[in-house]
C-alpha cells in the first residue's frame, strides 16, 4: 500500500477501522513496517525496489503489514515521513532507504525510543552515538565494486572502461574507488574514465543525462561501464543496449534492462537485511545501536554469474572473480 505523506494517518486510521486485517477476528498484536523510499521511489529498478521486496518478503513470510512513502522531488519531505510513521501507535518498524535519511533518522530515534530503526546505507556521524533502537545498515559496496572492476578489466577489448555514478557522495566516491581499483589489479595498463550525474540526490532520477554521459564515454572508446547511480543507471543501460556496448549494473540483477549487454551486476542484499532486520524485531534480538556490516561473505555483496551472461564472462573470468572474492574475504587482498 502506498500513502502520502500528507494523508497517511487518515488512511491507516480508517484501514484499522475497516479492513479485516483490523477486525476483531484478527491477531491484535500484528506489526506493521513502514518504509520512507529514497529519491525515485519504487520503480527505480534498484535501489528502492530491491528495499521494497523486502518488504513485501516481510509481509509474505513473516506475517507483518506494511505501509510506505514515496519521495517527492528531491525527497525534501524525509523527515516528514519519517515522522508520520513513527507518530502512528501501529507502526513499530520504521525504514529509511537511503543515506541522505541518516541525520533525520538518527533524530527521529531518539525522539521516539520504544519505536525500532533501520537506514539502509547509514552514514555514521563522527563522534555521535548511533541510538540504541537504530541499525545501521552498510553493504561493502567498495569490495562488491572491485569485482566489478576486476570483471570489466579481464574482459574489455579497447583496455578503456568507465564509471557513471549519480551524487558525488561518499559513498558513491567508494564505488568509483574500488572499481578502478580491481580494474587495475588485473589489468594495470587499463584507462578508466569516470563521471556523476550531479551533486544532489535528484542525479539518481536523470536517465536521460545517464545516457547522455554513457554515450559519451563509449564515443571516446570505453566498451563497458560500471553504473551505480539508481534510476539514471537506466539511461546507461539505454546507451549500452543502443551502441551494443557492455554495461555492469549494481544493487541488484538488471539483465532485464538491455539483455546480452548487462555483463554482470554488483548485488547488494538489501531485501535480505530489509526481512532480517524485521525478523530479528520479531525475534526480540534487534542490532541496534551499532553498523552493521554486510559483504562478501555470506553474499550480501555479490555479482551475478547465471546462464544469462555466462557466456559474456566466461568460465575462466568466472574462475578468477571467485579466487580474487574468496582472497578479499580470507583478508589474503586488500583493496584499501
């Protein structure tokens, strides 16, 4: 079910006065998750849609309700949102998707201690405790990127890749770091030529300026590009599939977007730690209060290697992808 934000008490207030989920007949103590989406909403084919099916698997196999917040422009409205759920008695479990809700979030957990928290790609703040009922949630985005690399630089022709990213931002930077990183570790002769969308959280919803840069970097020579820039990441799909060019996606499998030219994708299990999180809830055995740190190991940071694109990479690129993971997660190779 999706709310604004402006109308989302008076909706969840006559959902509990009508719906047989809220009747009489039904478990009085069923919880309800809601989750406040990043700029680009649902249907942005990464990010917030890898966030929402994990919701959907909480609801699906774990018995709870769900409720959710799409942005608005630029996701100005974050607080707000956040704010709503936490407002409502029913609503235990609160979601930010994203790091631009690291601050709001943060606040809104301390003003609301008997609620539970989590922030998808959490940027802890220097010298401030994270509250006790607020998890957050990293992925090892950089070492995830440096098999990228390492994929883009086995299997290019013209030895130059590039890398499109949406806000220039930490946390994106690491992405871009550690994919020229594993690029050069195979091959150190390779050029890798980088660019963003933009600085604000909006250069994750541009695909047509996605493209317009994609297209640019393969005009110079780049023959794969390394994505991580939510749905402007479809315009590079677009500008891959158009000039039959190889692009690696990233937080979760997009083959779909331009089929036999997705080399592989750097998955993020965002819907894995969305349906843990709300488990360990469940369970009474909450991480907060501390980052947690999800990567290679146990695949939470992972690439795609399927029948799909098997034959793009090879079962030797393959061989080496997973001695160079298994060497990262033994602590064999660094990538700092």
């Amino acid at each position: 079910m999706k709310y604004p934000v402006t109308i989302l008490c008076m909706l969840l207030l006559l959902l509990a006065a009508c719906s047989p989920e809220s009747s009489t007949d039904s478990q009085e103590d069923t919880m309800t998750v809601g989750m406040v989406f990043d700029v680009g909403g649902r249907g942005d084919k990464s990010f917030n849609d890898a966030a929402y099916h994990g919701l959907e698997m909480s609801r699906d196999s774990l018995g709870v309700e769900i409720v959710y917040i799409e942005p608005s422009g630029e996701g100005a409205d974050r607080e707000a949102g956040l704010r709503q759920l936490a407002a409502d008695p029913g609503v235990k479990v609160i979601f930010g998707v994203g790091l631009l809700f690291s601050e709001d979030i943060a606040t809104m957990a301390k003003e609301f201690p008997d609620k539970y928290f989590a922030c998808i790609d959490y940027l802890e703040k220097p010298g401030e405790e994270i509250p006790p009922n607020l998890s957050g949630i990293v992925f090892e985005d950089k070492q995830g990127s440096f098999l990228a690399g390492a994929i883009a630089g086995l299997v290019t022709k013209t030895n130059k890749v590039g890398f499109i990213g949406g806000m220039e931002s930490s946390i994106i930077k690491r992405f871009e770091d550690g994919f020229i990183a594993g690029a050069k570790h195979v091959n150190p002769d390779i050029s890798v030529i980088s660019g963003y969308i933009g600085m604000t959280g909006s250069a994750f919803t541009n695909p047509a300026k996605g493209k317009e840069l994609a297209l640019g970097q393969y005009a110079k020579g780049v023959d794969i590009i390394y994505q991580a820039a939510g749905l402007s990441g479809v315009g590079v799909a677009d500008a891959a599939l158009e000039t039959s060019r190889f692009v690696i996606g990233t937080d979760r499998n997009q083959e779909e977007l331009a089929p036999g030219y997705v080399l592989t994708s750097i998955t993020k299990a965002i819907d894995r730690a969305v349906f843990t999180t709300v488990e360990e809830v469940l369970a009474g055995t909450f991480q907060g209060g501390k980052m947690n740190v999800l990567g290679l190991d146990g695949r939470y940071t992972d690439y795609v290697y399927n029948k799909n694109n098997a034959p793009l990479l090879s079962q030797d690129v393959h061989v080496r992808i997973e001695d160079i993971r298994k060497r990262i997660i033994a602590g064999e190779l660094s990538i700092d």
